[in-house]
C-alpha cells in the first residue's frame, strides 16, 4: 500500500482561491475551490466540476475519505508563494 508514504500535492502548487484538497478512493488528488463532500458511494469527493481541478494521481488509496485537508494559514512573516 503505497499510499502510506507517498506525498500529498504541496500547497505551493495549489491554485490562489482553492483551499481544499482531498484524494478519491482510486488515488486521484483534486483541489477544490469550495468545501468538497464525501460521496461514498462512488469513492469521490463531490463538488461542482467548475470548483474542482486535477492534482496529481496518486496510488489508490483504501482511507481517501480521510485526506480531505484545507490550506495551511499563512502568518503575515510567510512569503506568499509568487515571492518564493
């Protein structure tokens, strides 16, 4: 099970407005312009397609209902990440 050690998207990559990110049951990774919801029935995060865009595939993952994380805050001595 591969997914125990393989890295999530970094937050750097994220898109600027999309604060979410979540992996579905086949290893997908999607960030997410608004709160996702757990579709169990399918494996899936749930959103409208507009608020959702591809990550990074990933290893398929048999606790994908529990990735689903928000963007870390930043505090105002953190360089935003176009200053990098």
């Amino acid at each position: 099970m591969g997914h125990e050690n393989e890295p999530r998207p970094s937050w750097s990559e994220a898109p600027d407005g999309w604060n979410w990110l979540a992996q579905d049951a086949d290893g997908r990774w999607f960030w997410y312009a608004v709160e996702p919801q757990l579709g169990l029935a399918g494996g899936v995060w749930r959103s409208p397609r507009s608020a959702q865009q591809f990550a990074r595939r990933g290893e398929a993952n048999p606790l994908w209902y529990e990735t689903c994380t928000t963007r870390p805050e930043q505090t105002p001595d953190q360089p935003h990440k176009e200053e990098i």
